[in-house]
C-alpha cells in the first residue's frame, strides 16, 4: 500500500489529537489511578491510534502505563510489560483481537477473550480479522 504518513499536516494532527482524546476516554473509564499523559507512539489517523497512557500514582509500580488502541476498530488497553515497543503492542493487539474473533467463529466461549465491545457475530468477527490482517501488513512494519 505504502502509506505516506505526515505527522506535520493540520488533518493528520487533528485527527491524532482526536483519536489521543478518544484513547484518554477509554482508558479513563477503567484506570486505576488518574492519567497524567497520553502520548502518541504511532498513528494513521482515523484508522488507528497507538498510544502510551500514563498514570499519577498508580497503585503498584508496574502499574505506571498501559498502551491504549482507538480507531476504526475495537478499542482496547492492556499492560506494557511484554510489549516494549509500538510494534510489539500492535502485534499483541492483533493477537488478542484474532482470540476474540477465532472463539466467535469457532463458537466457543468468550470468558477467557478480552472484552470486545460489539456483538459476538460471524460478521463482527470476520470484520475484526481483515482488520488484524491489515494492521499486520501495512502498520507493524511501518511502527517498527
């Protein structure tokens, strides 16, 4: 595809600002301590969002961030501990997507899934997977 991606241009930078602020909501719903920043690791606005989310006090010391996706997707957030980069989150990020999706399609149950905010349907499930598949080819490779 080759995206050309220009963090300077009034659009993109409004449309990341837009999606760090969707990012702050979501995270906030659930954090365990109040967020002092929200920092973008990578972007492709509106379609994706990564970002680094940071806490005031949190309660434990490995509790200090989390990265948060938004975008044309399920949002989700989750610990940056076996995910040091921006890559690495974007691949688990897939992973934990491509679990949701396959246990929907498989019909088994979601318990042990993380909680996608849609309807477990076949269609919702083959949606998600394109979009895994997307990120994988065109974003990984580009946040590394």
């Amino acid at each position: 595809m080759g995206l050309d991606i220009d963090y300077t241009s009034p659009e993109e930078v409004e449309g990341l600002e837009a999606l760090g602020a969707r990012a702050w909501a979501f995270v906030d719903r659930d954090a365990h301590a109040p967020i002092s920043e929200v920092v973008l690791a990578f972007g492709v606005a509106p379609i994706l969002g990564l970002f680094l989310v940071r806490f005031d006090r949190p309660r434990k010391p490995e509790d200090t961030e989390r990265w948060a996706v938004v975008g044309d997707l399920p949002p989700m957030h989750f610990e940056t501990d076996d995910t040091p980069t921006p890559a690495l989150a974007l691949q688990l990020y897939c992973a934990i997507s491509q679990d949701w999706a396959d246990n929907v399609l498989a019909g088994r149950d979601l318990s042990e899934s993380y909680p996608i905010e849609v309807a477990p349907t076949a269609e919702h499930a083959n949606m998600l997977l394109g979009r895994v598949d997307f990120i994988r080819t065109e974003f990984v490779p580009l946040a590394q």
